[in-house]
C-alpha cells in the first residue's frame, strides 16, 4: 500500500509520512531502538530488538509491497523521528477484518501533532484496505497515548491488570481500545 503526505507540525516543521523503503533500514532501526529506549510503555526493551539491517531492509521491502499492511515513517529534515504501521491480526479468513496498529515516536517530537498525524494516516490506510476494526493495546499510565487514540475515536473494550511486568515500576495494567471504521 502506498501513501506520501506533507503536513505541518505545530512548532513549524515540515514533516513528510511515507513509507518506510529499504533505504531507510538503518535509520529506522536506529529510530526503534531509540524510542524503546526512551519509553517504559512499549513492550520489548531495547536490548531484546535483535533485527539485523538486512531483516529491517526485508521487512520494509515487505510492507512496501503488501497491500494489506504498512510501515510508515515520519521523516523531518531528512531525519526520521518516528513510525507506525498497521499490520493484519492473522491470515486466517476469520480474522482477516482486523488490524492492529503499533507506534513510536522519538521523544524529542513529541507533542507537535505528529501522533495524531500518523495515527490518521495508518487510520485511512486500514480503511483502504478493507478492515473493519483496529485495535491496539495501551499502558493504562499513557496519559498521552490514551488521549491521541481517544480523540481519533478508540474506544476501550477491556483491560489486562497485569498486562507488563516492568524493571522500572513493576506491574502495568494494559488498556485494550478498538476503532470500528
Ligand atoms: C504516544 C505518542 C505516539 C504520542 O505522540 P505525539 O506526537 O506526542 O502526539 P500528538 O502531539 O499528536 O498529540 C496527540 C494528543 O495527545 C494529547 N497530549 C499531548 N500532550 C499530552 C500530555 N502531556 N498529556 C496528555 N495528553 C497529551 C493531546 O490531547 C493531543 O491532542 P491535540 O492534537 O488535540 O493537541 C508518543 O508520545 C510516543 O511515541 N510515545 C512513546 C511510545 C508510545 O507510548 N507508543 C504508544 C504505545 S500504545
């Protein structure tokens, strides 16, 4: 699935939402390692990512090419600061209505519009795709993230009380939200 757009973000910056292409592997792996080193709310530790350049290049290959999932980065100057996708739930026929929906941002950009912008994006691919529903899990500790997937209309269906076991701070409880598009 393709998809290019230019928006502005609230500090002036120009950022441009594409795919991410095989080029981009180092500073997307780079990207992702970072912002699991920053966040305590994403599931795996940075240490635990252990994608070599070239699995990155065939993933991103892959994405680009799929027509039912994609792999969005958030290029700004040159630089990408963040990514988002939506990937499909199973390949089974009974699942094939439901997505999920994954994100990260460098910390350095947060709050300028660019979650809202990306989760707009994958929202609108999903729906070109066919999906029905996208769901996604959440700390419930996330003021931030819970606010962006509510004010694009997720609406929580659950909770897992002992959804991570963080080093940091020990049991999480994890939110469970859907999107029926
Ligand atoms: C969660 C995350 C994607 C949000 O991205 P962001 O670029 O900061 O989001 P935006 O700037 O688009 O803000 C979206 C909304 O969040 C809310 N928000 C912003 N700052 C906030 C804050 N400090 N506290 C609570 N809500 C806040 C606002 O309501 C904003 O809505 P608005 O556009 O009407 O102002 C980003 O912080 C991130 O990557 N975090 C680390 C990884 C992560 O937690 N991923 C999600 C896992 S489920």
């Amino acid at each position: 699935m393709k998809y290019q757009r230019e928006i502005s973000l609230k500090n002036g910056s120009t950022c441009v939402i594409r795919n991410g292409a095989e080029q981009d592997a180092e500073a997307v792996l780079a990207n992702f390692i970072e912002t699991h080193r920053q966040s305590d709310f994403l599931t795996t530790y940075p240490e635990e990512i252990t994608l070599t350049l070239e699995q990155e290049r065939e993933y991103l290959r892959k994405k680009a090419d799929s027509e039912r999932e994609i792999e969005l980065v958030a290029e700004v100057d040159g630089t990408i600061v963040g990514t988002a996708g939506i990937d499909q739930m199973g390949r089974a026929e009974k699942l094939r209505h439901r997505a999920s929906f994954g994100i990260s941002i460098d910390r350095a950009w947060w709050g300028v519009g660019l979650g809202r912008a990306l989760v707009q994006a994958c929202v609108e691919c999903a729906r070109k795709a066919g999906y029905i529903q996208v769901e996604l899990d959440v700390v419930a500790a996330n003021e931030r993230a819970l606010a962006l997937y509510r004010k694009a209309g997720f609406v929580e269906y659950g909770r897992n009380p002992l959804g991570f076991r963080s080093r940091a701070c020990g049991l999480q409880e994890i939110v469970l939200m859907r999107l029926e598009l």
